[in-house]
C-alpha cells in the first residue's frame, strides 16, 4: 500500500472525486468523478461509454532511436502501462481518518509524428509499415479500441490496457529499420483512461482527504516504451482528492420541544380512587435526512447514574427513559434503531441501513415507569420537571 505523505509537491496530474447526497437523489452511495475531462474522452466522447474517464499524461515527447526491424520486443516499440490496481491511502486533512482509493491505467492514446517517416502517404502504406498492420490493431494483450486516425504528418490511435500489460507490454514492430529520430510520440495528445475505486463514503467523515501516487518513467519503469525510447521524465506524480459533504438535516418544530408525560388512557381512573397509572408516556415526531454514520448522545439536568431524573419543589427525584425510533437507521452492531434506549453519555453509534435516508418521520419516546409514578403521585399538584439534550454527530467514527 502506497502511504500518505503530508511532504509539499506539485503534482503533475490530480485527480478529484466528491460525494454530496441529497434528497433529489437518495440512493445516491458512490463518489462521483469530479476530474475536469482531458484527453481522448474530451475530444472523441463516443470512446468513453460507461462512465469511462481520461486524462492528459503529462509526460513529454517520447523520442526513439534506431529500431532494427528484427529487434527483440524489448527494444522495439514495447508499451507497458500500470495496468494493474494500486492502492493509494488518502487522508482527512482535519480529523487524520484514513481511507483507501484503488487506482489503474485501463487505456493509453497518443500521437506520432508521421511526417518524418518519409514513406507514410496514406494508411494502406502505414499499415505495411508494422508487422501486425496499422495501429489501429491493438498487439495483444493490448485491446484496439477501433480509435484512430491518419492525417497533418501524424498517427493518433488508443489502445486499451488490460491488467496483463503491466506484466507483458504490447509490442510494435517495423517491417524495416527505423533510424534514429523516425518515430517520436507527440506530447500534446498523450492521455491516459483510468479507473478509480473509491471507498464507501457512507463510512467516511466529512472533509477533504488528499493522497498522492508516484510513477516512474523510462525504460523498466511503471510507464515503459522499449529500451530504445527516451522521455524528458524519469517519474509523475498524481495527487488524490476526495470531498466528502454528507448531508444531515432534523427538523423538530419548536412547538414539540416539551414533552408533557400522562397516561396512556389518562387520569380518570386514578381520579375516580384507582390505583396509581402503570407509566406515563408522551411520543414526539421529527424528520431526519442523513447520508452518513452519525453518533447520538443524551445529556440531563438532573441525573444519578445512567439515569435521568425528573424533580419536583419538595425535593422528590424520580428516574425516566428516553428512547429513539428512526425507520431506515441502524445500530452499529446491525440492528434497527427502534425504541433505542439512550442513556445519560452514552454515545449511540448509528447509521443508514442503505444510502441515503430523506426525511424519515422519526420518533422520540419519553416514559416514566411504574415505580415512578407511583412516588410521583405522593405529591399531588406539584410538578415534575427536567430538561434533556440530545446532540445529533456526524462527524463522528
């Protein structure tokens, strides 16, 4: 695994992602590319199918000197490409979380100077150049992309990269001897596709996290083009950047902050000389939009233990129960958040069973038990009182 390093460089190339849910999409639970298009894609789309990317590959010219038409394939044009995933571990830049992005070239595309090959005058002449025709035909265990055109004294073409590039390379060679200077890949159109597998961000914090990933270029290099190729740099760098903004919004109207505690089926009965209500209880509703693993946690004016404690002016402390239902959230050992107890500092650890929930209609159940009451009811007309807090975090592991 490649590490982060928080040393300053300038990147040759960077390549963004962001995730930011939000109720128009739901089930949105992916990065999506944010890198500006460049490269083949930019200018011949209808190559890119399927969410495919491309970027420039900023690398320079590639120039070769001379290649024997019977050259090893080593030393005629042999390209290999980091065509298998690497990881690259980014970072928050404000909490230190980490996270890992998977990373590969999956297509190659340039452009060569034709015009110092003095013989090319039309793609019939080009194809009997190379020994297995134009390039539009890919060398195994390179793909051809059917991507190629010949005219203004060059030869632009992309190939795909399978992962066994990067062990085998896809070999060119010349029906006859190339002198030095011939064939010189151009550096204006030279881009590269990728694939990017980003983590899921439904785990991750809120934040900017930042990697980098170096290459080597040349010869026996991650970028390699024959040992008869020379490059203006020996090594690129691509820096990594993922935003993460989850979305969280609860709404609970003002007029539902005070939650007064009665029977289930009332007074009357204790009223009328029965025995004392087995609880009281009062349920309040509010809605909830979260994209991310979030902490919950409860805090009381009055309170002994793990408990919350309601009071009234004699002195008298009875303990009651909060407990928290949101359809769609779970607990971090899997189970539904229904009628979840919270306890006084007791960090609750929740998150979205699946995506993104859109404004679920959430309940908050407040009950003083049996036991309570029946002390509560020792002091008639006085009142029992307490103020609790619950802090909603999404910003929490």
């Amino acid at each position: 695994m490649l590490t982060f390093s928080l040393g300053a460089h300038a990147a040759d190339m960077t390549i963004t992602a962001e995730f930011k849910p939000t109720a128009f999409d739901p089930t949105r639970t992916e990065f999506t590319n944010t890198t500006p298009k460049s490269g083949y894609c930019a200018v011949h789309p209808a190559y890119c199918p399927n969410g495919q990317f491309s970027i420039f590959l900023p690398i320079g010219a590639v120039r070769y000197g001379a290649i024997a038409s019977n050259a090893a394939d080593e030393d005629a044009v042999q390209l290999r490409v980091p065509s298998e995933f690497r990881e690259v571990e980014v970072q928050n830049q404000t909490s230190g979380e980490r996270a890992t992005v998977k990373f590969r070239v999956s297509a190659f595309s340039t452009t060569y100077n034709v015009s110092t090959i003095t013989v090319i005058q039309s793609q019939a002449e080009h194809a009997k150049l190379w020994d297995t025709g134009t390039w539009v035909y890919a060398p195994p265990p390179c793909g051809g992309s059917g991507l190629s055109s010949l005219g203004q004294g060059a030869y632009m073409f992309m190939w795909y990269t399978p992962p066994a590039v990067q062990r085998l390379g896809c070999t060119k060679k010349p029906t006859r001897d190339l002198a030095p200077g011939e064939l010189t890949m151009l550096a204006p159109r030279m881009s590269i596709g990728y694939e990017l597998v980003a983590p899921d961000p439904l785990r991750m914090q809120n934040g900017v996290y930042r990697g980098s990933l170096r290459y080597t270029v040349g010869a026996g290099g991650d970028f390699s083009f024959g040992t008869s190729a020379s490059t203006a740099k020996s090594q690129i760098d691509i820096d990594f950047e993922l935003t993460v903004k989850h979305d969280f919004q609860l709404v609970l109207p003002v007029e539902d902050r005070t939650a007064v505690l009665e029977p289930p089926s009332g007074w009357g009965a204790w009223l009328a000389g029965g025995e004392a209500p087995p609880a009281l209880r009062r349920d309040k509703g509010f809605q909830i939009s979260v994209g991310a693993p979030f902490t919950v946690t409860l805090s009381c004016a009055s309170a002994m233990g793990d408990r919350c404690l309601l009071s009234n002016s004699a002195g008298s402390r009875v303990p009651y129960g909060v407990f928290l239902t949101i359809p769609g959230i779970i607990t971090a050992s899997g189970d539904s958040a229904a009628r979840l107890e919270l306890l006084p500092d007791k960090v609750r650890r929740l998150r979205p069973a699946v995506g993104y929930v859109n404004g679920v209609q959430a309940r908050l159940h407040v009950e003083a038990g049996g036991d309570s009451v029946r002390e509560m009811v020792k002091y008639p007309g006085t009142r029992y009182s307490d103020v609790f807090t619950m802090t909603f975090d999404v910003q929490t592991n």
